[in-house]
C-alpha cells in the first residue's frame, strides 16, 4: 500500500508563503494531477513529497509512514524532472540501470528490469545510444524508463511533457496514462496544463497562491468548479462570467445586460438574500445554445468575432460589459455583426457570490 497523506503542509521561502497548509490524500495507486498556474506551489508541493525541499509545518505519510523529515533516498519513490536529467556520458542503457545500480541490486535484476522498461516506453533499439544522438522526445522516453524500473510504489512526475512539441505531447500523454494504469503506481503528477490534467487524471489538485482551491474527478472540476478562479483557469476557452442583478417582483429573476433570466427552482432559495446585489453567472461556451431566429426564451446579441476552429466555430458576443464567448457546430453558418439568439441551460448555469468569488450550491 502506498497511500500518500499531505497534512497541514507548508513551506515558506523568507516571508514567501509557497505552499499554505495543503491537505490532500492519494489513495493507493492513485493518479492526482496538481494543477495550477505559474508560482502557485504545486512544483514546491512536489519537492515537499520527495523530499527535495522538506516542508516548514506539517506532516506527510507515504505508506503509512511519516517521511516528512527523511531524505529522498529513504522515501521509497521515483520522479521524473521537467528536464530531462539523464547522464549525456551514458549510453541509454547505463541511464535506466543507473538507480538500480546505486541501490546494489543484482546484476540480472538490473538487465531484466532495464529491457522491461525499456520495452514499455518503446526504445528497446535505442539501448546502446548516447542521449546526444536522440531526440527530446526520447531522452523523456529515457527518463521515464529510468523512472519505472525502480519499481517504486510512488512516482512523482514535474512537468515531463512541457519540453516537447504539441504533437508529441499528444502522443506521450496517452501513452503515459495507459502506462501508469498498469504499473499501478501511486502518482503525482504536476503540471501547468489543463487538458494534460483533465485528460490524465483520476483527481484534479487546482491551486492558486499556495492553496489548494478545489479536489475531484475531472468532469466535476470542469462542469462544477468550486469558485471563479477554477473556473476561469479551466477549459479552453474558460467558463464565461456575466455580473448580473437579482430581482424579486413577484418571481425571482436575474437581469444580465438587457435581458432577464429565470434560475432554476433549486437556486432560488439561494439567490433570494441577492435580492437588490448584484451576482456572477458562469457558463461554459459550449452550454449556450445559438440560434440564428427570433426566439423568445433567448437574448439577442451581435457577433463580433467568428473563429473557425474545424470542430467547432468559437464566436465572441458581447452581453453588457461582458465580453462572452460561445462555442457552435462548425456548419452553424454566420458573418460578423451577424445578430443571434442565445439560451442558457438553467442546470448549465454557475451561481457566483460577487465579494467570496464561491459557487453556490443548491
């Protein structure tokens, strides 16, 4: 069982706050994703796990085992780094065995392990290679190798695709996730890039300014962020956000721009202390639905900017002073300064307190 617990942990650098009191459990063969934009602590969390930067306050438990104190070598885990980190004086084959070595296991062990590993990242033919002779995507390739012939019950993984190209993180991201489900490691995984987190893993860590602001499977993450930052930070493009004024004569609505939307029943009771404020409405530009007629449960709005995109065309409305984007159908046929007719989902629609930034939640 390799069960990670994070308690209370933060590391401080002079009067910085990195990381401000993390909790966070990753079961037993778990894959987490910590997610969160440049500066916000998910690297430094990660160093606080394996030992490469010990934290301030706190606990942590690998197994069961408090390692919060321990040296690296004594954690029992793997990582793979942004960079590469592999021996240019090696060849491939010296690279994967390297850790194997220094741990004194035998010999066969060692050329068994190395071949497996190998096998599994696809460069068994590149075992007698120096790393100046190979691509970047295959120095990464290397690493991981190394990574996995530990047969550490922990990976920690920093950022391993941020070096590659588009399309080979493409094909690595995939590769990585049908990997890691069969070795059944328990793994941290740390990047800055929302579709590696909500394509790879099994929870989604999000932070900001050294908090962890929301835990939970990707679809929840994405369909019902905790607050606006979560929000705004995830899907491409974020969640739109509209201010609107809540207003109770006789039924409750809320006015957005020029027009009056009814919430959903669960909602109501909620929005209802609103009355007279003014709250955010978050939606998804792909939970709008477009028309291009007169409909009367719909806002009319002009298009500004058509962005054809092949799976879909990406248009930009305004809706008041809020700039909204909206995603439709490729064959969803219009012009700028085109005028049409939007629909909100009432269940697709994210209630927002203006001062606390929360989702409300019926």
């Amino acid at each position: 069982m390799a069960e990670i617990r994070i308690e209370n942990a933060t590391k401080r650098f002079g009067d910085f706050v990195a990381v401000d009191k993390a909790n966070l459990v990753i079961a037993d063969k778990e894959f987490v994703v910590l997610l969160g934009p440049s500066g916000c602590g998910k690297t430094t969390l990660l160093r606080a796990v394996a030992g490469l930067g010990m934290a301030d306050e706190g606990r942590i438990t690998i197994g069961g085992r408090d390692v919060t104190y321990l040296p690296p070598r004594q954690r029992k885990i793997a990582m793979v780094f942004q960079s590469y980190a592999i021996f240019p004086h090696m060849k491939v084959r010296d690279n994967i065995a390297f850790g194997l070595k220094m741990a004194s296991v035998d010999p066969r062990e060692i050329d068994k392990r190395v071949k497996n590993a190998a096998g599994l990242m696809h460069i068994e033919k590149l075992l007698d290679r120096y790393p100046s002779n190979m691509s970047g995507g295959q120095r990464q390739r290397v690493a991981v190798a190394r990574a996995i012939a530990m047969q550490s019950e922990v990976l920690l993984m920093d950022e391993p695709l941020s070096n590659l190209d588009a399309l080979l993180r493409l094909e690595m991201r995939a590769e990585l996730k049908q990997l890691l489900a069969g070795i059944g490691a328990t793994t941290i995984y740390v990047t800055h890039d929302q579709i590696e987190a909500l394509s790879m893993g099994d929870r989604i860590a999000v932070m900001k300014d050294g908090l962890i602001q929301q835990v939970d499977h990707p679809t929840k993450v994405y369909d019902l962020p905790s607050n606006l930052f979560v929000g705004s930070f995830i899907g491409n493009p974020p969640m739109n956000f509209m201010r609107g004024q809540v207003q109770q004569n006789g039924a409750l609505k809320v006015k957005i721009g020029d027009f009056e939307l009814e919430p959903a029943e669960q909602m109501k009771p909620l929005l209802k202390k609103y009355d007279g404020q003014q709250v955010i409405l978050g939606i998804r530009a792909e939970n709008m639905e477009t028309l291009n007629h007169p409909v009367d449960d719909g806002v009319k709005v002009q298009v500004r900017v058509v962005e054809p995109l092949g799976s879909q065309n990406l248009l930009t409305v305004m809706i008041g002073e809020d700039v909204v984007k909206v995603s439709t159908h490729p064959t969803f046929n219009v012009a700028p300064n085109a005028d049409v007719w939007l629909r909100f989902p009432a269940d697709k629609i994210r209630w927002i307190d203006r001062e606390s930034e929360k989702v409300l939640y019926a």
